[in-house]
C-alpha cells in the first residue's frame, strides 16, 4: 500500500525540474554569514530608554527658512545687530508694527552685499528684532512654514495690526 501512494508524488514535469535545476546552479550560494548579516540589516536599530529622553537637536530649524547664502565671506556684524535689537518689537497694544517694519527695513538695508538677496538678509536678522510676546509668537510659527520676506511681513502685521490704529 506504500507503493501506490508514493507514485501519485513521483509524478513531476521534467521540464520544470530541468528549468529549476540551470536556476540553482546559476544563483550563487549564500553564505551563512551573509544571510546572518542580511537578518541584522533588516531589524530595526534597538534603542535605550536613555535614547528616547535625549534632545533631538537636528530639529532646531525655527519657523523661518533662510534662504541659502551663495556668498563666501557672509557675515553679519555685531553692530548691526545691536542697533536692530536696540528698536525691537515686544507686541504690546501701543507698538505699532508697521512703523517697525519701516525701521527694520530701512536698517536692513544699510547692508548690500553682491549676491545675497534682500530676502536672505532679512530673514536672518528679523527675529533678532522681537522680544517678549512677538518673539513667543514668532517661535508658535509651524516650522519652515516662513521662506519669503513678503509672507514673514505679511503675517507679523496681520498679527499685530489693531483696528484702532
């Protein structure tokens, strides 16, 4: 009785054997080595409790994108800074922001240099300009979500713009 079911499973297609066989032989072997080091690959990297209490600080790009500088010897001096932290914006009901917009700007152009756009300079120097509640509002900003000088202005004078004024 073993005989006769063991030949309903030797039934094969020679064709079939012969493709798999050339496959086999064409395939090379995999080492065990190999195939350890693949099933290492494949799982995720293990972290320590430690690791998820750590700081990301690859993330610490602001609400403002700045745009790249192609120039080489970019800098920015510390005098300017001072006099643009020397007028800055706190948010409170009696700054008016479109007259420190005016300033910043007028200050911010004081400074020309060959291939940086006005936006680029701008952009690094606006937040050194705020403090108090206008620089928790500009740090509440979704990140990257600023990339021009238009829409950065835009939205700072819609914020702090009373209906009074």
């Amino acid at each position: 009785m073993r005989g006769t079911i063991a030949e309903k499973f030797l039934l094969f297609d020679l064709e079939l054997e012969q493709w798999l066989s050339q496959e086999r032989k064409a395939r090379p072997s995999i080492d065990k080595k190999e195939h350890i080091s693949t099933m290492a690959e494949e799982q995720p990297v293990r972290r320590t409790l430690l690791d998820y209490l750590m700081p990301n600080t690859n993330n610490y790009q602001g609400s403002i994108v700045r745009p790249p500088v192609q120039a080489n010897n970019f800098e920015i001096k510390p005098a300017l800074l001072q006099v643009i932290q020397h007028n800055q914006f706190g948010g409170a009901v009696l700054e008016d922001p479109h007259s420190h917009m005016e300033n910043f700007v007028a200050i911010c152009d004081t400074l020309k240099i060959n291939g940086i756009s006005d936006d680029a300079i701008r952009l690094r120097l606006f937040s050194f300009s705020l403090r108090y509640k206008a620089k928790s509002w500009l740090r509440t900003q979704p990140q990257g979500s600023i990339s021009t000088w238009e829409y950065m202005a835009t939205k700072f004078v819609t914020k702090y713009f009373s209906l009074s004024k």
